[in-house]
C-alpha cells in the first residue's frame, strides 16, 4: 500500500480550495488526483482533519485485562496455556489460545522447560563405539588371500 500524501501538500489543496479554486483545479495545480482532493476536503470539512488517519496496527483485548492476566501467571507460573485459559475463562476474561500466546510473547513471558526437568544424560552427540586398533586392522589387510 502507497504511503499518504503529506501534511504539508493536503494542507496546501486545502487553502487552494478554501481561497475559491474548484477541488480538481487545486488537485490538477498540485499534481493529485482529484479524488483524493475531495476527499481531503470532505475530512476537513466533516472532521476537521488535515492529515491522514492513522494506518495499521490493531490492539488485542487482552491487554484491557493485562493486570488481571499477568496476575494469574503470577499465581501459578508453571501453568500451561490450556490451563491458563480455562482460568481466564472462570473470570469471564476474553481470549483465544493463540491470542494468549501472543499476549505473553509481548510481555515477555514465555513456556520454556525448566532446567530440573532436563534429561538424566548430557544432550548432543552420543558417545561413539571403540575405535578399532589400527596395527590389527593393518594386519588383518594385509593378510595374504584377504582381497
């Protein structure tokens, strides 16, 4: 999607228009479509705004209850997603498992294994079988009647 128009070149339409020139007149004297000069001219007259909306981003519900979620963490911090939903739903706090995630993923909260649950043996490579001895391989290769 193309960035807005700026400020300075709605306002600079706007006062074209105000100072008695048609919408498509300002629009073609200042290299627009004449579309967006009525419709800038629309929001400064309905709303009084001259710069564009704001663009992007949405705001999850959670974060209207984020006391109250971060709160039950706090309670019991091992808790699983799952669990940590069917708490929310028994104080009516709406949320999906997936919106959860993010919420704590946000707040810098996350479900990692604690270290005591680790493994009894170290992680990573296994020890490997005996090397054979070299002079019984050599040996054993340079056996008449081997080939």
């Amino acid at each position: 999607m193309p960035r807005p128009c700026s400020s300075d070149l709605r306002a600079r339409v706007i006062a074209a228009v105000e100072e008695g020139a048609s919408r498509r007149e300002a629009a073609e004297r200042f290299d627009v479509s004449a579309s967006s000069a009525v419709k800038w001219l629309q929001s400064w007259r309905n709303e009084g705004r001259g710069t564009a909306k704001p663009r992007g981003g949405s705001r999850s519900r959670l974060e209207d209850r984020a006391g109250e979620v971060l709160a039950l963490v706090s309670e019991q911090p091992d808790r699983t997603l799952d669990e940590l939903i069917g708490a929310m739903r028994k104080r009516k706090i709406p949320g999906s498992r997936s919106a959860l995630w993010r919420f704590l993923e946000r707040h810098g909260l996350s479900f990692k294994k604690k270290p005591a649950r680790s493994r009894a043996t170290a992680g990573g490579r296994r020890p490997r079988a005996p090397a054979l001895d070299l002079a019984a391989a050599a040996a054993r290769f340079l056996r008449p009647g081997f080939h």
